[in-house]
C-alpha cells in the first residue's frame, strides 16, 4: 500500500478502536477503548484521556506504535473532540492522522 492507503486504513481503524466501548463486542470483549468514560467526567484529566488513547490504539492495533498525540474541539460540534496523532506504521511515519470522536 501507498502512505496514502495506510493513512486512510489507519485513520478507519483508529475511529473504529477509539469509538467503540470496551467490552462493546461479544467474542472481543478487550476491543475498543474507555474515553467516553474521559470525555464526560467532571474532573477529567487530559493526561489521562491521552494515555488511555495510546493505550487503545497500541493495544488493539500491534502494528502501530503512537509517537504523540494531543486534542482539539471542534469549534463547529461542541460535542466533538478531534485527536491528532503521529503514528509509526511498520517502517513509515505516519503524520497528521485526525480522527473526531
């Protein structure tokens, strides 16, 4: 695959591990993630919401290793949240991968 191939393919499965809830699926129940839990506490620490990203991702997606990550709102949707990562692909670095949540 083409850089562009694997960004796409990253970008789906990253959606896809960080918007589904951990124990979401019957036969893989250590697939997906706990932000949500993050995202709506009262007292939520960003450092937190951070590891556990990293965490889900590298977890669930052994062939991807998180360099940085870091958060944006959507000034458009309140209720969004955008994560940008730099991820290590096998040998390739993969920059600038955006996903909403």
């Amino acid at each position: 695959k083409t850089t562009t191939g694997k960004t796409v393919w990253s970008k789906e499965n990253i959606k896809r591990i960080l918007t589904t809830k951990r124990g979401e699926r019957v036969n893989e129940p250590n697939f997906g993630s706990n932000i949500s839990t993050f995202l709506f506490m009262p007292q939520m620490y960003v450092s937190d919401l951070l590891d556990e990203i990293k965490y889900s991702i590298e977890t669930n997606e052994p062939r991807v290793s998180v360099k940085s990550c870091t958060l944006e709102t959507n000034r458009l949707q309140e209720d969004t949240v955008i994560v940008k990562l730099a991820l290590t692909y096998g040998d390739s670095e993969i920059q600038n991968i955006e996903v909403e949540i």
